[in-house]
C-alpha cells in the first residue's frame, strides 16, 4: 500500500463542501501557503491569515486598520467588505469600523454594560429566558435547537440589555432573522433588515432621551449629553452592532457547541456528569466553553483589516490597501499551538484561544456571550439528558456567510416531558 501524493494546489474554498468542514483545507493553508492570498465569493481580492502566531501577529497590528476607508477597493468590490446595507443606512460608525482614537471613545461608553459584575447580576434573566425557551418545546420530543433556542435566547437578551421594550422585542428577532438568513430569503432582504432596525433604534434613542432607564442605550444618551459627542448616526450605529455582533455569535457558540457535543458523546457524557452536585469534575462547563469555542467557534474569520501600510505577516509581502482577514478557525487548530488540535476536550487547559480575537478589538461582549453558552449548555444537557440528533450529521447544512460560521438548523429529539425545570427526567 502506498501513501496517498500530497495535495500541490491550493484546495478550493468557499464552497457548500467547504463550509461542512473547512478545517482540512486551513490545514493545508497553514501548511504551504500561511498568508493565502485569494478571491472572495464577493469578487474581492483578500489575504488569509492562518498560522496562530502570524493571527495573534495580525489582530493587534495598527498598520491594519478597521477602517474601510483604507481599501485600496475596485470598482467591483465598493461596499463588499461589510455587513451588507450598514453603508447606505448610515450605521457605518461602529467597533468593527473604526479605528483609535475614536474607537477608543466609543469602546469606552459602552463597557460598562460588560464588566463581570453587570454581566453576573444579568445571569438570572439569562437562566430565565433559557428555561422559557426549553419549556416551548419540552413537551413535543423534538425541535430545531437553532430556530426554537440558539436563535431567539441572545436576541431577548441582548434586546433586556439595550433597552428594547418586551413588546418590540419579537419584531427584532423577525428583523435578525432576516439578516441571518443569507442567499436563503428574498434579494437585499439583509439589507432591507438593516435599514429597519436602523429605523426603529432612531426611533427608540428618541424616546429613550424623553424616558431614560437604567439600559445600554438610555447610558449612551446620557454620556452624548455629557459631553462625550456621541452624535445620533453613532449612537445607533453603536446600539446596531450590539445586537448584530451580539446575537450572531451567541447563535453559533450554542449551535456549534451543542453539535459537538452530540457527535462527541464521551464529552458530552463527561460535561453531564460534571454538572452534579457531587461532580468530580465541577469546572468542566467553564474550560468546555473554550473549548467548544476552539474547536468550532462561532466566527470563522475576523473581522475586515486594511493595510494602511505596506507591511509583512508570516514573511509574506502586503501592499497599502489590501484587504486581511485573519482565519480564526485555522489558527484554533494550530498543531505548533495546540496539542492535538483536531481533538476536543473539554479539560483543556493550556487554552488561549482566538475565538473572540486579541487586542484592542477583542470582543467586548464575550463575559455575556459565555454566560448564554454556559446557561445554555448546563439547562439543556440537564433539563433534556437523553438529547440526541435526529438525523444523520451529513444531513447538516451549515450558513454560507463569509465571517460567521453556524448551522441554519440542527433537529434533536429527547424524551419530551410537561414538567418544570426542577422536576425534569
């Protein structure tokens, strides 16, 4: 028997097998060509990034700014390179956009609202709507983890956190679902979504201003008021990519992990047996989390960076103007970072990982989007202990977006039950 040759050309990417399983492709990325340049299903001409240290290298480099003002851009690719209407809706003016000082002045407003002792006190409103959520669809023995819970937990919650009054919250979740869906819906439905969220956050930083509360929003009029010159595109802009950044990889981290653990079953049975009360292993749901978030995190590739600078990452030359994106998911599953990186454990200690970035742009809301996954996790592999696919893995469809990596669905079914949480099988 003969070894099979080694693959000489670059594997083909973006494509619906790809987006199954990408990871043998970033290996072979990260094994002959490390800073891959190549063209987007967009037509945009990108380099990928995907060894760990040139990633970490990367993600902190000023000379790569956030500011798609920098991109030395075609015809062809004008506006390509973010999320799609937030250039037209005038919601340019956010994080994932712009660059010190401003990101600076703006980070600050709103980390507040993230800081482990607000994050902690909002957990029993997370364990709330997640209980709510499971008790939907307890009774039936089956349902689409990501249509009925991965999807509308971090939307509620993220929507408690901004401000968004109960009885809008549910024309939000209609509004996210339609800039989530992708080449699934209707053309310009993504961006026709954003220009309607665009309208109602205006509208509700107007009425937040006449009454103000103790939320994200009513604090970001509050500090335009005092002085910091938030202006009105800014503070919706801000509010916008919270609740965009802030349900999306929320959506994935329980999707993804869910699925991982469900075709991982001696992890899955080592995590539901640290959650007793007697566990011996009490601390696994914390490591687990990370874990899951290497292994298959929820954002494949960061966010967009533009050389302002000729400059060189992993010894390859890039031009002023260039567009980088740095492959979160390839260097997660760096071999010189990571011992055996393609293996999940959960008891993984040695764990810094890319999952929600490095440096000044590291995700601000990754206290909360930990919290949903750990609550998450912990209430279902409890409330529903015999949780398993209903249907073969291969069967699996996985969203096609460039930067986020998620399931459109993911059936289960379980021994259905009418009880309360506490009287659960």
């Amino acid at each position: 028997m003969t070894d099979k040759p080694a693959q000489r050309t670059a594997p083909e990417l973006f494509t619906w097998e790809f987006a199954t399983d990408p990871y043998p492709a970033y290996a072979w990325l990260r094994e002959h060509s490390p800073v891959h340049r190549t063209t987007l299903p967009s037509g945009v001409e990108a380099w990928l990034v995907t060894r760990y240290a040139d990633a970490k290298q990367a993600l902190a480099d000023q000379r790569l700014s956030k500011n798609p003002a920098h991109h030395d851009e075609p015809a062809h690719a004008k506006g390509k390179t973010g999320i799609p209407g937030e250039r037209k809706a005038e919601l340019m003016t956010h994080l994932l956009n712009i660059d010190p000082p401003d990101h600076t002045r703006l980070r600050r407003l709103v980390s507040k609202a993230f800081t482990p002792r607000r994050v902690a006190e909002f957990a029993p409103r997370v364990q709330e709507l997640t209980d709510r959520l499971i008790d939907e669809f307890a009774a039936k023995g089956e349902a689409d983890l990501i249509h009925d819970f991965a999807f509308p937990l971090p939307i509620y919650a993220i929507c408690d956190l901004l401000g968004v009054p109960r009885e809008d919250q549910d024309d939000l979740r209609d509004w996210a679902g339609m800039m989530i869906r992708h080449g699934k819906g209707p053309r310009g439905g993504v961006a026709r979504a954003v220009k309607k969220i665009r309208n109602y956050l205006v509208e509700l930083i107007h009425r937040k201003r006449d009454e103000p509360g103790d939320d994200l929003i009513s604090g970001l009029i509050r500090a335009s008021d005092h002085g910091e010159h938030l202006t009105e595109n800014e503070a919706a802009a801000m509010a916008f990519i919270l609740l965009f950044a802030g349900f999306e990889t929320t959506i994935n981290l329980i999707g993804n992990g869910t699925y991982a653990l469900l075709t991982h079953p001696e992890q899955r049975e080592r995590l539901q047996r640290s959650l007793a009360p007697d566990a011996a292993e009490p601390g696994l749901l914390e490591t687990g989390i990370e874990e899951l978030l290497r292994y298959d995190g929820p954002v494949e590739l960061a966010t967009w960076r533009f050389a302002t600078e000729p400059l060189t990452v992993g010894g390859q030359d890039i031009a002023a103007g260039d567009p980088v994106l740095v492959v979160l998911a390839a260097a997660d599953r760096d071999p010189a970072r990571f011992d055996e990186p393609d293996t999940l454990d959960l008891s993984r200690r040695d764990n810094q990982h890319l999952g929600y970035g490095h440096g000044i742009h590291y995700c601000l809301g990754a206290p909360l989007a930990r919290l949903e996954g750990q609550t998450a996790l912990a209430t279902l592999l409890t409330r529903l202990p015999d949780l398993r696919l209903a249907g073969e893995p291969a069967d699996l469809r996985w969203r096609g977006g460039l930067i986020m990596r998620g399931l459109r669905t993911l059936p289960v079914e379980f021994t259905p039950y009418q009880e309360g949480p506490d009287e659960a099988p």
